[in-house]
C-alpha cells in the first residue's frame, strides 16, 4: 500500500444516550493509502458517517487507535489535513459563491490576493467559473453540492471526506457528479473517503469499497476494484462492474444476517 493517510486500529465508538447504550462501531480495523478513493457503504446506522466523524475529531473512540497522516484526529483537525463535505451543501445563503468558498481560508488568516486565487482555482476545477457572484438559491442542487466540494478543496487539504454529498440528487444529476468527482480526484490526486448507500455509485468510483454491517458497525468485507481509472458511465453494463456490484450486494446480505 501507498503511504497511509488513515489507520484505525480495533476503533470502537459507544453513544451514551441516558438509555441504553448505542454500539456504532465495533473493533473496526482499516487502513487507507495515498491517493485512494475508498467509499464506505452499508445500512443506515451502521456506523459509515460516524467513523468519517472520528477521522474529523468530530467524535471520540471509546476504545482503540486512529491516525490520520501520522496524527491523532485532533492534530490533523488543527493543522486543517482534511476538507469535510456534508450531505447538505450548508452554503450561506447570504454570501456568494466565491465567498462561500473563501470562507475557510478568511478564518484561516490567508490574504486576500491568495484567497481570490484560491477560490478562482477551485471553482474552476468544480466547473462553476462564471458563477461566483451567484447566491446559492440561484444554483442549483448539484451546482451548490459542487460549490460545497469547493470550499472542502480552497485550502488544499490531501484528504476529502465526503458524506454521502450526491443522495438527495436525481440521478441525472448524480450520474453527471460522479463523472465530474472522478475526474476532479484524477486531476488532484486527493485521498477521498465517500459515504454512499448506493451500490452503482460505490462501485463506479472507488478503488476500494469497504462494507459495514448494522450496529454495531463492523467492516465486513473490503473489496479491492478491478475497474482501469478511466471509467465511463457505460462501464456500469460491463460484467466485471456487475461482479464487483454482486459481491458488494452479497456482502451487505451477509451482514445482515450476522449474530453477535
């Protein structure tokens, strides 16, 4: 494997709710190379969007280790090593697009001339140049969604967690968005963990799917993908895309049907 960008180590994570408690991860061991694309998938609950949390210091392990580049969560929040796009865009609505995207680079303390350049960069990558003085009630939802990716992107972090950023998409729009992501990921060579409960979209853009079981969540299985980086959407009708879906289908049967 390339350099490691996450390593978790029998990472376990229980909610106390005041009722009784909510097992979300379970022992989950996982690494995850330079340059990857991995897409997590499995049932609702099953602990997908958590762990994308634990990565971001957005939640804390009960039990176990987690680096990523090298650090603990914390360090790597502080040092700004991921960018985090939400299933919303969460865009404000009373700043433009460009100023959305300068957001975190204004918190950041970058000048202006760097953030102007910055955001011109980025928003060209996302194909929105033209559009910075645009509102985002004025775009539409697979445009905001890519406004939002670039914001994840101005400050040039290596790593982009991205949670579940296409669901609420049709999918015409979806399917335009996962051929633009690949070729942005192509472009930028940024390791991406992508949350998603769709088979097709997990398997047409991951160089790895890793399939979690309901809670607790535990990896079931990780399958490594066969398909060349150059993926046109027709290659979804090919038999080894087909093969790959088939086994991502029967690892989500299987972990369905796991006893603790």
């Amino acid at each position: 494997m390339a350099e490691k960008v996450i390593s978790a180590r029998d990472l376990s994570l229980t909610f106390d709710t005041g009722d009784s408690p909510v097992h979300a991860l379970s022992k989950v061991n996982l690494e995850i190379g330079k340059g990857e694309f991995v897409s997590f998938i499995g049932p609702s609950g099953c602990g997908k969007t958590t762990f994308l949390r634990v990565i971001a210091d957005l939640e804390q392990p009960t039990s176990g280790e987690i680096e990523v580049n090298g650090m603990t969560p914390q360090e790597a929040r502080e040092k700004r090593a991921y960018g985090y796009v939400f299933q919303a865009a969460a865009l404000y609505p009373w700043r433009t697009i460009e100023k959305n995207v300068a957001l975190p680079l204004e918190i950041m303390g970058y000048s202006r001339a760097e953030r102007n350049e910055r955001v011109a960069r980025t928003l060209e990558l996302v194909n929105l140049t033209g559009f910075e003085k645009k509102y985002p009630w004025q775009l539409s939802g697979g445009m905001q969604q890519r406004a939002s990716i670039a914001r994840a992107l101005a400050f040039d972090a290596d790593l982009l967690l991205m949670d579940e950023p296409f669901g609420a998409l049709d999918e015409i729009v979806r399917d335009h968005l996962n051929e633009q992501l690949l070729e942005l990921w192509k472009r930028t060579d940024k390791t991406i963990c992508f949350v998603t409960h769709s088979i097709p979209e997990a398997v047409y853009l991951s160089t790895r799917i890793v399939v979690m079981s309901p809670r607790p969540g535990r990896v079931t299985d990780v399958i490594e993908s066969t398909l060349p980086r150059e993926r046109p959407l027709e290659i979804r009708e090919s038999a080894e895309f087909l093969a790959i879906a088939h086994r991502v289908r029967e690892g989500l049967r299987a972990g369905h049907s796991y006893d603790e």
